[in-house]
C-alpha cells in the first residue's frame, strides 16, 4: 500500500504544505503564515481533508529531539520557539504554537523533528555558544538536497558532499554536508544580513541595545538597510541607482559568500554547492550567488518535486515518508534524526542560559 505522507513548513512568510504518496505530489499549498496565526484550523482542516494519511512531519521552529505530538509539553513549545516568557507577541511564533496546540487535538500521526544543533553528526565543539545551526526546517532544506543531488548524479547518499545555501525571505542558513551527514551549519542569526534579519550581531550592539527582544531579529537586513517596504525582485534595480540599496545588495550577497566560504574547513571535499529558497528563485540574486560561489564550487538549484512548496515542506514531506519506513528511511537513518538529543541550550556557556530558562518557566 502506498505511504501518504506530510510535511509541514512554518515559514516567515507562509506556511507551506506538501504531501507525498509515495514518490507521487498528494498536496502543494502555500498558506500566508498571518492566516495561520489568527486561524490555525486552517491546517488541520486541509490535513482532515487528505486523510488517511500515515504520517505528518509538523512544524518544529528551532527543533526538539524527534517526539510524537502525544508527548509534547509546554516546555518542548518553548524549545520551538525560543520566546522569553514576558514576549508572546510574535505573530510567526505565536502561529506556529498555535498550531501545534491545534494538531493536539487531532489524531494525525504527527512528529516534530531536531534542528542542526541536536544531530550527533555535529561534533559538540561546533555547538559551543551557537543555537541557530540550521532550524528544523533548514534540516529540511539539507535533506532534500542530499536525496536531489544523489539522484540526479546517480549516487549514493553517502557519496554526497555539497554544501547547502538557504536563501529565505527572511534569513539565510548554510550547511555543511559530508558524505551524506549534515556535519556544521551556520543559521540565520548568525549568518550574514538577510532580506529581513541583522544575521550575526555583534555583541557591542547587542549591548548597547540594552534589553534584546525577539522581534528585533526579524530586523537589521536589507529592508532596515534601505529604510523601506520592497519585494526582494526590486532589490539588485534599486541598486542601480540607490546607495542605500547598493549597500544592502553587497552586504546581503557578500554575507552568503563569506559564510559559505567559513565552512570550507569541516568539509573532507566539496562537490557542489545547492541554492534553495524564495529568494534563489530571484534569477539576480541568483546569477550573483552562482558567479561568486562558482570560484568554491559548480552551483545548482535544488529541483526537488518541482513543486510551488518552499523545498523545507518538500524535505519535511521526504523525512516523514522515511520516518514511516518508506524508500526515504535510508536517508532518515544516514541523517540519525532518531537519535537526535538535547536542547539548543547545552552548550551555551554564557550566564548560566540554560538554566536561567528554566527557573523563568521558559
């Protein structure tokens, strides 16, 4: 019989749902992430309406070791979001935590999935004072790079070493893949500046701002840079005759180039370079990429299901069909999504974080 299987993309921007049965498209919706947040039933509806389905891989934030919907607590939500406990107030987070307490009354099969951070594959000096390694959904992204690469150049999985650029609307995120295992990555606030986020901050600025609240992370890129609304198709035009933009293009392609060049010493060979998200679908942003990532390595696009989902929905679809024991397991297995442990906070050696966060209830 054939697996029906769903993952679930909670995006900046929407909330993307794609489903398999087998290796054949189920469902390919795209939700605006505001809908999602004022009406999660939105979600569970559509997944009633694909019903049976064998599996559901749901939206997981930053991550949690892999869990059954059954046994998520209030502290794991925290652990998804990362919302300090006097802010509950952001509209993506607060959608996403809605959601879950939405599917909780449902009886989908659903899992919730590690982020970077929580993948034993990483060594933990890589770990040390980071958590933003690649959210769950950028886990996602690398997953499904592996399984499109592999396939259309006829390899096996562990013959895959690439690294892995995610060019969203609101941060960027590479990951470095090694024969087939993700084995460092660099998420958005701690890469350079995206369309939306400041990327890495420096901590002089995070000083002088005095007390940093969640949603300044969703500030400082290119739309702070430029001092107003834009689609990111107008970015590299504006630029032309725009200093403020100018500006923001060479911080926002120069970022990428340099955080992919950072991962060049984890990484035993590097065969390709694979671009994903909305923004590599910008055809200047993504003839900028290529030309100068190029010079590391050959620049694909991740061509996935060919499908309108953002590839982090796809790559969640893929794990979910190999969480249900289908052709994707091997992958799952390579992946050690199973044996995913610990919190984001483990190796965070600053003010006692960690157990700060669980004193305030975090």
């Amino acid at each position: 019989m054939a697996l029906r299987v769903v993952g679930i993309d909670p995006g900046t921007k929407s909330f993307d749902v794609f489903g398999l049965e087998d290796e054949e498209v189920l469902v390919d919706a795209s939700i605006p992430s505001e809908e999602i947040a004022s009406n999660p039933r939105i979600l569970a509806d559509m997944l009633h309406s694909l019903e049976p389905l064998d599996l559901v891989v749901g939206p997981s934030g930053y991550g949690i070791p892999l869990k059954h919907i059954s046994e998520i607590s209030d502290r794991d939500l925290f652990y998804m979001t990362l919302v300090r406990p006097d802010e509950r107030d952001i509209p993506v987070l607060v959608g996403l935590a809605r959601v879950v307490k939405e599917l909780r009354k449902h009886k989908f099969n659903t899992y919730f999935i590690p982020g970077v951070a929580h993948l034993p594959t990483v060594p933990p000096h890589r770990k040390v004072n980071a958590i933003d390694l690649g959210t769950a959904d950028k886990l996602c992204v690398a997953a499904l790079a592996i399984h499109d690469y592999a396939k259309r150049h006829g390899l096996s999985y562990r013959d895959v070493s690439i690294l892995v650029v995610e060019v969203g609307y609101g941060y960027n995120a590479v990951m470095a893949v090694d024969h087939g295992v993700i084995v460092d990555g660099v998420g958005g606030t701690r890469a350079g500046p995206g369309f939306l986020t400041a990327g890495g901050l420096d901590g002089e600025v995070a000083y002088l701002l005095g007390s940093l609240r969640k949603e300044m992370l969703f500030k400082g890129g290119v739309k702070s840079i430029i001092g107003r609304d834009l689609a990111p198709e107008d970015l590299h035009k504006l630029a032309q005759s725009s200093e403020a933009a100018k500006i923001a293009w060479n911080a926002f392609v120069e970022g990428i180039e340099k955080t992919v060049w950072s991962l060049i010493p984890v990484m035993s060979r590097i065969d390709a370079i694979q671009l994903s998200g909305r923004l590599s679908r910008v055809e200047p942003i993504y003839n900028e990429l290529s030309r100068r990532l190029s010079r590391l390595a050959p620049v694909e696009r991740i061509k996935g299901f060919g499908a309108k989902s953002k590839e982090a929905a796809q790559g969640a679809a893929l794990i979910a069909n190999g969480l249900a024991g289908g052709p994707a397991k091997e992958l799952v297995e390579l992946l050690r999504i199973r044996e995913s442990g610990g919190t984001v906070l483990d190796y965070v050696f600053i003010e006692n974080l960690k157990e700060r966060m669980a004193s305030d209830g975090g």
